[in-house]
C-alpha cells in the first residue's frame, strides 16, 4: 500500500478573530442542499506524496476551484510551484505547516502571488457554517486527522467512513469542495475523497471559510462586515 505524507501540524486558532457569521451583514443565509465545485478539475497531487505540504496542496485546489466558478485567469500553481511555496514557508525542511499561520501568510504577504481578501474559522461542530463556507465562497480548508483506514479507503476509491479502531497517522490539510446529504467531497492526494459526517464529527479538528479576492471583486457570496474583519486580522 501507497503511504501518501500528511504535513498538517496542530491546530491553532489566532485570539480576537470570531467565526464566520460574526462577520455577515445580517444573518448568512440558508447554504444549498448539495453544491459541486470539484467536478471537471485537474487537482494533482502536488507532490504531496513526497512532501507533508498537503496545506499548500489544498491552496492550489482552492485557487483551481475559485477560477473556475468566476472564469477567472489566476494561474494555478503547478506541483513544481506548491512544492517551492512549501519549501519556502519552512525554511527548505519538511516539517508540515500550520494552517491559521499560512492563511496569515496569504492574506497579508501572499502565496503564489496573490492575496486572498480574509479568513474567518467556523466551528468544526457546525455543520451548516461549513456548508456556508463551502456553498458561498467556492470551497474551505479543513484540518483533520487521519486515520489509517482513510488511506486503505482512498486508494480503493471507497468513502472515507469513521473506523474508531484504526491508528490515527498524523494531521492533514483537505479542501472541501462540494458536499451533499451523504459526504463532503474533499480534494486531496491527486483525487477527491467522498468523505462521511460521522468521520468529519470525529477526526476534523479545524476548519477555514477563506474569502477569495476574485469573489470580492465579482460580487459572489454574502454580504460580509470586510472592514471589520480585515481590521481584527490585521491586530493578530
């Protein structure tokens, strides 16, 4: 069996930044029932099975969905380019990264070359607040970890389905791009994981609504407080 790296260190959550529906004007409204924004997109491994950058991995799948959903021209980093990033962010050591420190990073310096315009958490509990992230702003970040079985699965292109028996690996880094009553489907290793809510209620330790510069500027999504919370990521 393929043992495919992980890279996620453990979750932090910056003080002073609320979760996403603090931010909304008004209430978010209702997500849809199911939402797809994986389907008919090139999401390579990006050479997360040589390297624990499955964090920066998921921003390249996120930037890939982002362009497609507002037929925008943003190039998508290739595997070569996310591996550098990674490298970059580390020190040129495989360590794994931390999610809240690279969506810092995005947001005031950039990955790739572009900003994105905020982030926000939403609690891992909620199962609406992800469908809202995902729904309105094409797709999250989520943090889990992974148990052994969830390996065994993928490369059986089954479902990842909670097996309380089996060892946990380590933390990673996934990008949920559509769900529906059943799964959550999560770009990850080169593929798309249909990943179950039993699993997520058990192994998600973290999850990230990550508010994309071209949804600012297209006008997609909610109406959200930005000066407020681009002022309360600014103090962190």
């Amino acid at each position: 069996m393929t043992t495919f790296k992980l890279g996620k260190l453990a979750a932090t959550r910056p003080h002073g930044l609320s979760d996403l529906a603090v931010y909304g004007n008004g209430k978010l409204p209702a997500p849809p029932t199911s939402v797809r924004f994986d389907q008919g997109l090139a999401l390579p491994i990006d050479g997360n099975d040589e390297y624990g950058d499955c964090v920066m991995a998921a921003t390249a799948h996120l930037i890939a969905a982002w362009d497609s959903e507002v037929s925008g021209s943003d190039p998508v980093p290739t595997g070569d380019e996310v591996v550098a990033e990674y490298l970059s962010l580390t020190g040129g050591a495989d360590t794994g990264l931390n999610e809240a420190n690279v969506l810092q990073t995005w947001h005031r310096a950039g990955l790739f070359g572009r900003q994105i315009a905020g982030y926000a958490p939403v609690d891992p509990r909620d199962v609406i607040g992800i469908h809202q992230a995902v729904a309105f702003y094409g797709g999250a970040l989520f943090g889990i970890q992974v148990p052994e079985s969830a390996q065994v699965q993928f490369q059986a292109g089954e479902p990842w389905t909670y097996d309380p028996e089996s060892p946990i690996l380590g933390g990673h880094a996934i990008a949920p791009l559509g769900y529906d009553s059943q799964f959550v489907y999560c770009a990850t290793w080169g593929g798309v994981a249909p990943v179950t809510y039993p699993f997520l209620a058990a192994l998600l330790d973290e999850v990230w609504a990550i508010i994309p510069a071209q949804f600012v500027e297209a006008g997609k999504g909610p109406s959200l407080d930005l000066v407020t919370l681009q002022r309360d990521l600014a103090s962190l």
